[in-house]
C-alpha cells in the first residue's frame, strides 16, 4: 500500500509481515520464550487511562524537548536494533536519514550491519546527533577500541546496554534457518567478526542455529560487568554522557542514580532476554511512586511496547523524559526505507499532538503524573 494509507503503527508492522524476508521478520519479531514479557510490555500500556483536563488553551502545542541537552521535535528516539540489512539493503542508513528529516535521536547498535563510519556518514548534516550503544566485549581492549572509535566519529553520548549478558531464548529466530551467504551479503563489518569464528561453514551454521542470532553476535561479550568497575572504566575512557540501558527495576534505577551515569533506559529489550520481566511501562510507574527523586538525578527513558502517541504520552506523565521503539522502526525502514521512518514518525507526532490537545497539555512539562491512573479493572 502507499505510504499515506498506513494510519498507525500497526498498519506499519501488516505491511513488513508480508513483504520481509521470512529469517529477518523471525530475528526481529522474535522474542524469549513464550513472549510474555513482549506482549505485556504493549498490554500494559492498556492499564493506564488519563484524567485529562480542560477548559485549557492548546490551539498552540508543542512536543519538543531535548535529550541530554540534544533537542528533539517529539519525546521518541530509535532504539538500537541489530542488523538492519536483514531487512534492506540500506539498513541503518534509512534509520539515519529518516531520523534527521524528523528531527530525532538514533541509537545505532553495536552490531549494526553498517560500519559505524558508514552510518555516521549517512547523516545529511554532520551535526546531526547519534547516539552508540555499547555490548562491552569481554577484551578490554576490544572494548576500548570500539569506544575510541565512535567517539573520534562523533557519536554523542555512550548507552551500555546491561540485559543482555547471554541470549534470551528467542525460538522464532532460531528456528528460522541462517543463510551464510544472506550474511556475508550483509558486508557488516564490526558484527561479522563475532559471527565468522574460526571454523569451517558447517560448524558456523549448526552454532549459529544453535544460539540463535543474538548468541552469535553477543558470544564475546563481558558477562561480569559490575556497578563499580564497569561505570568507573566506561567514565575513564570517555567524556560523552553515559546511559545505561536495560533497567528492569527501581532498585537498580536507584544504583544507576548513585553511579552518576547521565540517563537510564527502563527496558526488558523488548521482551527479547529475560522472559517475565515486567512490562517496562509497569518499572517506570513503579519509579515514580516509588523513588520520584530519582528523575530529579538523571534523565530516565523507557522502551518496549510503544506503538501509540498515548503510550508515548503516558510514559511522559510518569516523568520519561523519552521514550525509544525498536521494532517499529525496523519494519518500517524494512518495508518503506527511508521514507517509511519518516511517516512513522508523522503518524506518532499527529497521535502526540492531538493527544496533548485533548490532555489539555500546551507542552510536555504540562504531562504530570497526577495525569495517568493505573486501573486493575481492565486486562486487555
Ligand atoms: C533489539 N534490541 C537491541 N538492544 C540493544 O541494546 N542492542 C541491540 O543490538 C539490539 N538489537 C535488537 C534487535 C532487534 C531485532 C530488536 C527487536 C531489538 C532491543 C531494542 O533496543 C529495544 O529495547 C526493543 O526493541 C524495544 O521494544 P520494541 O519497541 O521493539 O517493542
């Protein structure tokens, strides 16, 4: 269908079912286990209702703000998502035109499937902003490497991606078969290195079946991270802020706090590691009864299950300075490229604004918490 048929997200995600290659819609519909966790994190938001107000002036209404002091024209950024190419052949390089047409953040992956300069030089304007994610490698020095070079490319801020220590159990990917030559038509520099050990083709294939995508491209990866060491050394080899992603619970929304890190993203991957970990959007709520003052120490973020301007708004109200989607993004470049994260970003904007309007919200700093009522009535 045209572009300008596709009314929401969902109309988005109909269109990549039917025209993406059968092993990247497994790899990125895919979630652990039975999927719980993903679907609650989208079900969740359907806890929440609004006590909206009026009487309010909002003829003018603007959902702007800035990220770590970076503006951005709506609260939404593109989390980081592995292997783009699966989908198109432009990959990443979609992600990085759409996001600078629309005026928002990218968090590129660590296992993009475009080197990170290819993806840095995609950008229209080199003062567009690009966030890294970071799996630290369990070499230290690989790891520093790989900071070093992003920042001398002129990425902006470093995510330290947190849950994903070992794969989740993401049934649909494995079962789906891995075609080497798909692969290495990918070209992916950085992600490639991990996937080809040493080895002939069979053996690769039967292990990459084996762990799954995810396991092959996270196998070297440092699974003794800690609170104490892993920050300090993050904070001595860079300068830019640090954001930790894949918070799952207010505990360790307040460990981030105390670390000093600049941001957190509440995030169970979406639904992709560990399977029963709660719904993002339930983490965020909790923070914000919970610990209210720990918004006031860093910039707090959520992802996993946004699909409607509401849900973007709900996490607003409970304080979300922003709020990241992942697959969304990946069907909609894969479906539509660059072009098709453009009117990703409309549909949401057009779902944000005329809900700010009926919230009777002028600006985001309207969005309190006193806004969203979670209900146990209702359990879609
Ligand atoms: C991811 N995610 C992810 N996260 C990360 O830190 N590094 C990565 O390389 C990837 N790769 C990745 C691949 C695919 C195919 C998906 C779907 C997800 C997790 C991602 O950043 C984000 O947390 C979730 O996608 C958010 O959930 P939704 O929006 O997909 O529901």
């Amino acid at each position: 269908p045209a572009l300008n048929r596709l009314l929401n997200l969902q109309d988005v995600e109909d269109v990549a079912r039917k025209v993406l290659p059968y092993k990247a819609m497994a790899y990125y519909s895919s979630a652990s286990d039975d999927e719980i966790s993903h679907n609650q994190n989208i079900i969740a938001f359907s806890r929440l209702f609004f006590h909206p107000r009026v009487l309010r002036p909002v003829s003018v209404c603007n959902a702007s703000t800035t990220l770590l002091s970076t503006p951005t024209s709506i609260p939404i950024f593109i989390s980081p998502a592995a292997l783009a190419r699966l989908g198109h052949p432009l990959g990443e390089a979609n992600l990085t035109r759409g996001a600078y047409r629309t005026n928002i953040i990218q968090i590129v992956s660590s296992n993009a499937s475009l080197s990170y300069e290819a993806i840095a030089d995609a950008r229209p304007d080199p003062n567009q902003v690009l966030w890294f994610q970071l799996y630290k490698n369990k070499d230290i020095m690989k790891a520093e490497a790989r900071v070093k070079e992003v920042v001398k490319l002129g990425y902006k801020a470093i995510c330290l991606t947190v849950d994903a220590i070992v794969p989740g159990n993401r049934e649909k990917d494995i079962r789906a078969p891995w075609v080497l030559d798909n692969m290495e038509n990918l070209g992916g520099a950085k992600w490639g290195d991990v996937v080809r050990q040493p080895g002939d083709a069979e053996v690769e294939e039967k292990e990459i079946n084996i762990m799954g995508t995810a396991g092959a491209l996270i196998s070297n990866d440092d699974r003794d991270m800690t609170w104490s060491e892993t920050i300090l050394w993050l904070r001595s080899i860079t300068k830019l802020p640090i954001v930790i992603k894949g918070i799952q619970c207010v505990a360790d929304a307040v460990l981030a706090a105390e670390s000093g890190v600049d941001g957190i993203i509440i995030s169970n991957h979406g639904g992709r590691q560990l399977e029963y970990s709660l719904p993002s959007i339930e983490v965020l709520y909790r923070l914000q009864k919970e610990r209210p003052d720990v918004f006031d120490q860093l910039e707090v973020y959520m992802d996993g299950g946004v699909r409607r301007g509401t849900d973007v708004l709900k996490a607003i109200c409970l304080g979300a300075k922003a709020v990241g989607l992942g697959r969304p993004f990946l069907y909609a470049q894969s479906a539509y490229g660059e072009a098709g994260v453009v009117r990703l970003v409309r549909i949401l904007e057009r779902e944000i604004i005329s809900g700010m309007q009926m919230l009777g919200a002028q600006s985001l700093k309207d969005l309190v918490p006193e806004m969203v009522e979670r209900v146990d009535w209702y359990s879609a």
